[in-house]
C-alpha cells in the first residue's frame, strides 16, 4: 500500500509542480516525464507485488475526512490486476504524448495537459481502489471530467468540441443510473462500504435491479451497444496518446466497475448471465462490422474496441452463467479470460492506437484509402502495427490468442457442464466468437494492406518522416508486452486468475496448473514447431535461391499499360463484400455517381455504415428532449423579477407541505 | 520425438497423392488418359528449383508469406491426428489452436497478395477473407458438437475413438455433420463448385487469383500447402465418417488409406459432375454448410443426449 500511495503522491506532487513551472514549457514537459515514470513504476511494483503476495498491507483507512464517509482505499487481486494495466498503458502513452506534443505549436498550455494526464491516472487509481461508494463515486466523475479536459484538447475543432460534449453527457447519463444504484444498495446494507455492502444478502429480483442499474451506468463507460455512441466520436477527435488510454483503460473501468458490483452483490439470476451474453454478441459482431465499414483509422480502430469488449463481456457473460449454474471451474476459467483479455487489449488496441498516430503525424491524414505502400517509408512503424494487428485478431505467437483461446475454452467447458439451455448458450455464443474471430482478421488485413501494402494512392504523396526514439520506445515496449503474452503465457495467466479469485471459491494453483498452464505450455510448443519448420523453408530457399536468378519487375497489370496506384483494391471495396452480406443490420450503403456525356466529369463512388442505435434510439430520443424543453422554454424569460417570484412561489409551497 | 516424425513424414508425403487422385478421376470422367498420380510431386519439385520474380512494389511479405503458411500449417498438422497415430502434441483446447493456425496462414497469405499492389490479387484476398469468415464459423459449430459427443477437448480424442459409439446412437447428427464439413471442405480449399483452379478467367477466381504473381519456390510451396490443407481437412472428414479406433493398427490404418483415396474420388466425381456457382451463390453453400451443423446441433439438443 506504501508503494501506491508513494505513486499517487508523486502523481499529485507533479500536478503543483508542473502547474508552477507551466511558463517554462519544456522543463515542465521533462517533470512530466520524469514524475509519470517514477509514479508508474512504483505503481507497477504494488500492483505485481499484490498478485504474486509479496504485498501484504492492503488497506488505508483516512476517518471522516470527506463529507459523510470515510477515505477508505483497498487493494485486492482484481484492483491490482486493473491497476497493472492501468500503470502499464500510462506509462506507455505517456512518454508517447510527451514525444507527440514536444513540437506543438499551437495556443494550449501543454503542462496543464500533461497535469490532468497525471490527474487522470491518480483518479483512475482511485476508483480501481475505492471501497466506499461515495469516493467511488466522487472519483468516478472526476475520472469522467479530467478526460473530457483530455479528449478536447484540440478544442478550436468544431468536431472536437461536438464529440467531448457527447461524450461528458452520455456518461453523465451512465452517472446517473449508478448513484441510483449505490444508493439503493447503500439503504439496503445500512452503509456506504463495499465491505458491508458485501455482508448483507440480496434478494434475487433485486440483485437483478442493481445489475440492470450497473450495465447501463458502466456499459456507457464501457461503450456496451446500443450505449456506445459517445465512443467513436471520442477516439478519433482526441489526441492520440489520449485515444489510446481511451481505449485501453478508461472504457475498461466500466468492466472493472460491473465485475466490483458482481463481488459485492454474489449471486444474480439467470437472466443477468443470458444479459451479458447478448450484450457481448451484439457489441462484438456490430462493432467488428461497423469497424469494416469505417475509412477513417481512429474511428476503425475505436469500433474495434467496441468488438474487444463484447468479447470481455461473453467472458464475463460465461463466468455468472458458471457460477448460475454452480460451475465453478467453467466460471473462473470465464471471468480469468474476461480479465486476461482486458489486458491483452490494453496493450494491443494501445500499440495500435499509437502506431496509428505515427502514422496520421507523418501523412496528416487518417483516410486509409489515401494511403499505401507505407511499410517501406515507415518501417517500424508498419511492423509495430503488423504485431498490433495480429495480436488483435487473436492469432497464435501474440497475447491476444491466449485470452481469446481461453475465452473459447471457458464456453467448451460450458457445452460439457451445463444443461442443454446453457448448452444452447454457449453452443451461440461459440459461433459468434468465431465470425467476430473471423471478421476481425479481415478487418486488420483490410486495414493494414490499405494502410502499408501496395503503392501509395495518395495525390501528392510528400517524403513521409518516420517518427524517433521517444515515440518509438513505448510502442516497442507494447509490442514486446504482446509477443511475451503469446509466448510465455503462464505469467499473464496466473494474474489473470489470481486477479478473478475475488470472484469465485475455488483457489488458483491446483486448478491452474492442470486446466490451464500446462495447456498453454502445449500452444507454446506447437508455436515453437511452427517457428523450426519455417526456419528451415527459409534456410532451404536461401539454399535454393543461390543457384536460381531473381527477377525484379513491375506487378503485371494483365497487360495494361498505364498502371496507376488508383488501381489496386481500396480498403473500401477490400471490405465492401462481407458488408454486402451484412447489409441489414448496419444499413450498408454504396452510392455511385456516374456521369454520362461525350466528356464525363465529376464521377464518384461513395459507401457508409450507419450506427444503428445513434438513428433508432439516440436520435427520437434526444429529438423528443428537445421538444420537451422547447415546450418548457417559456419558464425562462430571463426577466430577473420572475425568477424572484419562483423562488417565493416555492418558498410557499415548502412551507403549505410542512404545515400539513 | 520417434512420433513426431511419424508424423511429419505423413503430412510431408501423402498430401500430393490426394491432388494426383482428383486429377486423375477428373481425366477419367472427361475421357482422357490425364496426368500421372504423382504428376503434383514433380510440380512441387521443379517448382522448388526455380527462380523467383517479385514485383518492386512487394516486400518481405510477398516473399515470406507463402513460407509462413506452410509452416504454420504443418505445425496445425502436429495437433491433428491421422490415422491411427495419435498427435505427437495433444492437449485440451487444441480444437482452437488448430483453427486458428489456419487462420494465421490465411491471415498471411492475404496480406502477402495485398502486398503485390494489383487490384486482381487484392479482389482474391478480399473473397478468401470473406468466404472464410462464413465456414470459420461452421468449423467451430462441428467442432464443437464433436467435442460435445466424444466428451473431449483435444482433436486426438475426438477423432481417435472418441466417435466410434456416437454412430450407434446418434448417427443422424453425424450424417449431418460430415456433410456440412464435406462442403466447408470444398469451400476452404478452393475446389469446384466454389472455385476453379482451372479456369482461365481470372475474374471469377477466388484462391488462385490470390496467388497470381507468386513463383518459384513460394509457388512450390502454396500448391503443397493447398494439398496439405486439403489432406487434414480430408483426414478429419474421413476419421470421422469411419470412426477410427486406436487399436488393431493396421485394419483401421488401410480403412483410413482407402477413405482418403475414395475422399479423393469423391472430390473429383464432384468436380467432374458440377459447374462453378456463380461467386454470388458461393454464399448459400457455406449457409447450407452452417444450417446443416445448426439441424445437427439442434437433434442433440433435442434428444438430450449429451
């Protein structure tokens, strides 16, 4: 606890300084640096050292220094397992972001930027650790401002401006269902500590209340479809390193929050767990298919991580199913896998999200289709995405195939442990991990093959500078994170599975070793295999080719002799098929203009995806809030003396109601 | 180590034969003598002899890609037993490994066709990429049911012995299986009526197209892994159909030879007997294939045996 709360005060201590020195611009840029390595090592220490037990103090009580309640933070496996990724992925588009602004020239104070940043990881912390609803809350919608300040750091963009206010309400929104929550679990266990709140027993149909309270409050933070809209307007207009902690971290609080609830309330109905389920297949298959018909690479990349957390929630969603069923080896498998994949995202859809930003820094644009051909000018950054795609679409050598493998294997369990409705479940469940599988792999070899193969498309292509050490570095660290996390898997996972023990009563070792490690060790050897053989096809055609001529030509063109880069397959129409089939459900459009006349001019082919639940849910309802609050515009004439009256006219009221 | 090997001579020996197979029983049904049985070994090998061209627009992909997916292949051919020789590495949950090491070496190949920058082998790898994604899902769903007859996690106990009773009792559920995993089969490897590796319109091609401009040895390389790939789907297929036990070796080893070889007649009699679907259609295959496992899931369900 020493060592988290040494973090937190050096984050803290930073803030003052940085603020003080906000005149000299780069010296407080370097404090910047210098405190948010200290704070995330030290962060990172108490996190491991909680997971392996070298950590033993894991409490800190504070009495009656906030209003009502007490300052009560704890550290449990789950909190330290969110704090690690939390610590990891800071301290990764921190240094990115210091790298990323150094050269801004615009009107903003980058210290204050970079003091939030420090302030958005101390609340982050804060709420990861909370144990009292009230400075869970307090921290909560701290958490949700700081960002806000975060995300509109390009603020003079009239875009950027629109997406942070959708994005401050729709989780004001979410706020609102989780005080509401609290509240009813504070009256109902006579105190505000989770402690407590954890003691008293629920009725079912209650527990079933809170759950349906907590999937709406979180799920917004989450970006759970249909409550996901803040999310892709968000990502794209903020800066990169921010998109980044966006995606990796912030959305994952709202996971952390529903599984906080799950440990304290216990036991749900059987609905809650089908919930989940549906919410998990309906965000992964959406979000996979919306982020395909996406031209834009943030905005891709951010759908995407919609898809990640429908995969997080079906392991989620197979955990309470588990425990529903009394199955308790299917649901800690389950819950292990929501939570290794939480990480495992973490780090990938953050390597992403910063090679993407090198990518956009260099061409200054994020239209895939204008690009191409990149992974000759920009070599690492091309090959930092290649592991950042790979690991995401959860192939074998990276992280992302062992969680997805455990996902998968926590669902097989199921089909041999449960009845034959949850047989039904899973079996449903099974086959939509396997489109979002499939779909996600053409999605990044859509994305990737636009992005870095072929030729370039662009217009005027310019010399593209490839970006230097600084913003390197913490992409070679997530990506080193990725490939360790596929092949030596049995760390990861047993923090993985110490981090879900606050979740179920079975203990970890035993259990692990058997169903899990030595599993993983097998995937490794396979691996291992597959890395002998292809040596040795390269060695033998480094044999081969030495007696063989090499003939380096122009890619034929079936004859035509003015091959130009328009020609090659766009990331549009690479997609366009797979979007075919799946018309309905994201209203696909092709709109195509074709010109006629003896000297055509002005052709144009365009193809979009609409966001379902922005049309049919988001946008009648704002509409009707609007209609309400033009009907009840008259209220405010902004002629003070009626407001005077109101205030008399409900001072009488008041006093008639305690008369009574 | 003795069973790897085992092992790895199979899969690096017998997958040509089966392409030969097709071959021949296509040249019987057209009337001509055709080519010899071991017509794609000497392919392979002249192929492996030869030079290579590469577009300056590739880069490494284009040229290790190829290589990658044989590879990765041969090492999903480690987890899959055939025969009656059990896979030298088994564990519970290699089902996904296996499936997504073939994803890994689609994942590759595709990339390895976008990298040439021509807009006909973009236009196959998108179609792979899309018709995969649809049989993925059905591999899993028949997968699953497998697992969920033979009550084991690993491919070794699924296929060896694991089925063997499930015909006595459920054997309308298999039926149904094995013709879904007949056409995702045909579908995964390229073969009529989903694509023609014959035609002379690169148009209409889904897989070949995508490997237009590769040679030399990377060529030598795709076509044996076409005829690895379609050997361990085959030897799933017929392993199951027979129901093979892990004992009395050599009857249930000559039982697996002859199905593989009538798997290969049966593929070229299809092939012989059908047109390409126009790419359209292709679709409604791979849905029949998916509705196909969903009816065999259903009777499970059902019937309630589990």
């Amino acid at each position: 606890m020493t060592l988290l709360l040494s973090s937190l005060f050096v984050c803290a201590a930073s803030i003052f300084l940085m603020l003080a020195l906000a005149r000299f611009k780069k010296l407080s840029s370097y404090v910047f640096l210098g405190s948010l390595i200290a704070s995330c090592l030290l962060g990172f220490f108490c996190a491991a050292g909680v997971l392996t037990h070298q950590i033993t103090d894991l409490a800190f009580r504070w009495r009656g220094t906030i209003p009502f309640e007490e300052f009560y933070i704890a550290i449990d496996p789950l909190s330290a397992f969110f704090l690690l990724l939390l610590f990891i992925l800071s301290l990764a588009a921190g240094i990115y972001g210091f790298g990323y602004l150094r050269d801004y020239k615009g009107a903003r104070n980058v210290a204050v930027h970079f003091s939030l940043y420090q302030l958005l990881i101390l609340v982050i912390a804060l709420v990861l650790t909370a144990r009292n609803a009230v400075l869970f809350l307090v921290a909560w919608e701290l958490m949700t401002v700081v960002s806000y300040f975060l995300v509109t750091f390009y603020n003079e963009k009239e875009e950027v401006r629109q997406a942070g206010y959708l994005y401050l309400i729709a989780t004001h929104t979410g706020t609102f269902c989780l005080i509401l929550m609290f509240f009813l679990m504070g009256v109902h266990a006579g105190s505000m500590n989770f402690d407590q709140m954890a003691l008293s027993a629920y009725p079912l149909g209650f527990a079933g209340l809170l759950f349906v309270l907590a999937v709406l409050g979180f799920g917004v933070k989450a970006g759970f479809i249909p409550l996901h809209i803040w999310l892709p307007q968000a990502h794209p207009a903020a800066p990169t390193h921010i998109s980044a902690l966006l995606s990796g971290v912030l959305i994952k609080i709202g996971i952390y929050g529903l599984i906080r609830l799950m440990t304290i309330v216990g036991n749900f109905p059987l609905w809650c767990g089908i919930l989940l389920l549906a919410i998990g297949i309906i965000s992964g298959v959406l979000g996979v298919l919306y982020a395909l018909g996406q031209h834009e690479i943030k905005k891709l990349l951010a759908y995407h991580s919609i898809e990640n957390i429908g995969i997080i929630t079906l392991g989620l969603g197979i955990g309470l199913i588990g425990h529903i069923y009394h199955q308790e080896t299917v649901s800690f498998i389950g819950y292990a896998a929501a939570l290794l994949h939480t990480f495992n995202h973490a780090v990938f859809k953050g390597l992403l999200f910063l090679s993407a930003g090198s990518v956009i820094k260099a061409t200054h644009t994020g239209e895939m289709d204008h690009m191409g051909g990149l992974l000759k000018v920009l070599p690492w950054t091309g090959h930092l995405f290649l592991v950042g795609s790979l690991s995401i679409c959860g192939l074998p050598l990276f992280n992302g195939f062992i969680s997805e493998w455990l996902t998968f294997r926590a669902f097989l369990e199921g089909v041999f442990h449960f009845d034959l409705y949850g047989i039904m479940l899973a079996c449903i469940a099974i086959a939509a991990l396997a489109l979002i599988g499939g779909l996600a792999a053409l999605c990044f070899a859509k994305a990737f093959g636009a992005v870095f193969l072929g030729t370039n498309r662009s217009s005027h292509p310019a010399d593209y500078k490839e970006g230097d050490l600084v913003l390197q570095a913490p992409q070679l660290l997530l990506a080193a994170i990725c490939l360790w996390g596929g092949v030596f898997p049995a760390v990861m996972l047993s923090y993985a599975f110490e981090g879900a023990r606050p979740m179920t009563r079975l203990t970890a070792p035993e259990f692990l070793q058997e169903a899990v490690l030595n599993p993983a060790f097998m995937v490794t050897k396979v691996l291992g295999l597959a890395v002998i053989f292809f040596l040795v096809l390269w060695l033998v055609r480094k044999i081969s080719l030495c007696s063989c001529t090499i003939d380096r030509k122009e890619t034929w063109g079936c004859g035509y002799a003015r091959v130009s880069s328009r020609m090659q397959y766009t990331a549009s129409s690479f997609a366009r098929p797979v979007l075919r089939i799946f018309r309905l459900p994201v209203s696909f459009k092709v709109e195509s203009r074709i010109s006629r006349g003896y000297f055509p001019t002005g052709a144009g082919l365009s193809s979009s995806v609409k966001d379902a639940s922005e049309i049919f849910i988001f946008r009648p309802v704002f509409y009707f809030i609007k209609k309400l609050s033009r009907a009840l515009k008259w209220i405010q004439s902004g002629f003070t003396p009626y407001y005077i009256l109101y205030i008399l006219f409900l001072l009488v009221v008041l006093l008639i109601w305690k008369l009574h | 180590m003795s069973s790897l090997i085992l092992h790895l001579g199979i899969l690096l020996a017998f997958p040509p034969l089966l392409l030969g197979v097709i071959t021949k029983t296509k040249a019987f049904f057209a009337g001509r003598r055709g080519a010899p049985l071991c017509q794609p070994y000497y392919d392979i090998f002249k192929l492996m002899r030869k030079g290579s061209v590469y577009s300056v627009t590739s880069n490494w992909i284009f040229r290790l890609g190829p290589l990658i997916s044989t590879a990765v292949i041969l090492a999903a051919g480690i987890v899959l037993p055939i025969a009656v020789f059990k896979a030298p590495v088994q564990f519970g949950g290699d089902i996904i490994l296996f499936i997504y090491l073939l994803g890994l070496a689609r994942f590759f190949m595709v990339l390895a066709a976008l990298d040439t920058g021509s807009s006909f082998e973009g236009m196959g790898a998108c179609r792979e990429a899309t018709f995969s994604c649809l049989s993925e899902i059905t591999i899993f769903l028949n997968l699953t049911i497998l697992a969920l007859l033979s009550r084991g996690l690993s491919l070794s106990g699924i296929f060896l012995g694991g089925l063997a009773s499930s015909w006595m009792q459920v054997g309308p559920v298999l039926i149904l299986v094995a013709a879904s995993f007949f056409l995702v089969l045909l579908s995964e490897n390229s073969r009529i009526p989903v694509d023609d590796p014959e035609t002379h319109l690169e148009l209409t091609m889904i897989h070949e197209v995508m490997v237009l401009d590769h040679s030399g040895m990377e060529l030598g390389c795709i076509l044996y892994t076409q005829a690895l790939k379609l050997f361990l789907f085959g030897s799933m297929l017929v392993s199951m159909v027979l129901g093979l036990m892990p004992r009395n070796v050599w009857g249930q080893g000559l039982y697996f030879i002859l199905g593989i070889l009538g798997l290969g007649v049966v593929i070229g009699v299809v092939e012989s007997a059908m047109a390409r679907l126009r790419l359209n259609r292709v679709l409604y295959l791979l849905y029949s294939a998916l509705i196909f496992s969903i009816f065999a899931l259903i009777v499970i369900l059902v019937r309630g045996h589990v």
